[in-house]
C-alpha cells in the first residue's frame, strides 16, 4: 500500500532523515519508535504526502484513502462545539452515518457533548471516529495515547485492533512505548534519524541498538508485560478506564501499572 524507499529529508543543512525505508502492506499494523525528535513524525508525513523528501522515493497505491489522528489537536475551550457538529465538519454528514461511528468505538452517548468536556480517552475515541467516517485504506495514528491515562490505553489499543480486523484497514502508528502497542503489532521499525533496527516487537526489544536508545530495562519490561497478557482476559476496560466483566459478572475495581499487569 506504501513503499518509502531510501528516503533522507533535511531542513537548513540538518539531516532529519537518513536513507530510511519502509513499507506498509494490506491489513498489516506497522509502528514506528523512537526517542523524542527522531523524526517519527516526519516520516508519518512524508509516507502521506504531505512532506517532500530531500532525496528519495515513496509510492502509493492510487485511490488509498487515509484516516488520520494526528499528534495534538487544540480546540479553543471556548467554543461551543459539539461532538456531533465537529464529526460533520468539514463535510456534513447523517446523523445515523456519525452514531454509527460513534457505536464503533464505544461512546454512542458523546453524540450531544461538547468538546471542551471530553476527557482524554473519550476525545481520542472522537478523533478516531471521525477518520473512520473517511472509510479509510490506512488508518494513521501519530502518537494516540496523548492524554489517556494509563487505565484506558490497553482498551484503546484493543479497540484499534478490533477495528482493523472488522474494516480489514491497515495500520501506520508512531509511539514511544513499544511495551504499549507491542500486542497489536506486526512490524516495529525504531527510528533515530536513521532505522536503527526493524522487525517483530519481541526481536527489536532485544536488539542492541534498540537497547543502547531505550535501555536494557525497557526490554524487560516489554518481557514482562507479554508473559502478563498471554493469559485470558476475564475483562477490559471502557472509555473512562472503568473495568468492564466480560462474563456479566462483578469484577473487583483495579488499575494497570505501567508494564501493563493489575
């Protein structure tokens, strides 16, 4: 669907990007890690088309349609906008075109809210129902765990997972925690200017040079979290991080921690 092919991008004399490729297939997720001003987010933009490369190639399929979540995006806390009236913008759409959307990632009662009032986790549930109303191709997300507590990021990531599998779209992701999207996963491609390592999570965790950026104890931990998640999960979690009981029972209150375990 993409290919990026020995691309380097410069600004003033600065190299941002260094003969980097990458390539993204059908239905497949690929995530893009690195540390702070690697250029994960150059990259992102560069495979979209919306940033030219210096030197280098980048094709994509003809018609693909991409839904995109960008990294931040402000809204004036001031301005009365529901989420109903934002997810028709710039294109009016149905009303029951929006519900559905909003069916799908799991907040049907946001409809009437306004913006300024969503919590974090129910913002970026907006965010991705509103590239889901573009019937995307690709589905890229830059950094989408911004302002989501650490309850609500697995349910999210598990959600992300369910959609693709549902709609049959594949995933281009940039995060920092590889620990966090390693689940969902097919391909890892760490960035630091230059590609550092690429491949399946469990294998870039162990490289050396994923190691000397993030340390030997980010591999542990990446470890630990995929021995804690092998078992079956009796529960999950909902926009708000509250534990939802997959079997209709009671499930006893409980956060995750940050390697991922209750």
């Amino acid at each position: 669907m993409i290919e990026v092919s020995d691309v380097s991008l410069q600004f003033d004399g600065t190299a941002v990007l260094e003969h980097v490729d990458l390539s993204l297939h059908a239905g497949e997720v690929v995530t893009l890690i690195g540390p702070n001003g690697a250029g994960k987010t150059t990259l992102l933009r560069i495979a979209l088309g919306l940033t030219k490369p210096t030197t280098g190639r980048v094709w994509r399929k003809p018609g693909l349609a991409f839904g995109y979540v960008p990294q931040r995006f402000a809204v004036d806390p001031t301005l009365p906008l529901t989420v109903g009236r934002f997810l028709s913008l710039p294109r009016r759409r149905a009303r029951r075109e929006i519900e559905l959307a909003l069916e799908e990632v799991g907040v049907p009662d946001l409809l009437g809210r306004e913006l300024s009032t969503l919590s974090g986790g129910e913002f970026q549930r907006i965010m991705l129902a509103r590239a889901l109303l573009r019937r995307p191709d690709v589905l890229v997300l830059d950094e989408p765990l911004q302002g989501v507590d650490v309850t609500g990021q697995t349910a999210l990531f598990k959600l992300i997972n369910q959609l693709r599998k549902s709609h049959g779209f594949a995933v281009l992701m940039v995060s920092h925690d590889l620990h966090l999207v390693m689940r969902q996963t097919d391909q890892v491609l760490c960035l630091n200017h230059h590609v550092c390592c690429r491949g399946e999570p469990e294998s870039v965790s162990q490289h050396p040079d994923y190691q000397r950026l993030f340390g030997h104890e980010a591999a542990r931990t990446l470890a630990v979290y995929a021995h804690a998640h092998d078992h079956a999960q009796d529960h999950t979690h909902d926009a708000h991080g509250a534990v939802v009981p997959l079997d209709g029972t009671d499930v006893p209150a409980h956060r995750h921690n940050e390697n991922g375990q209750p």
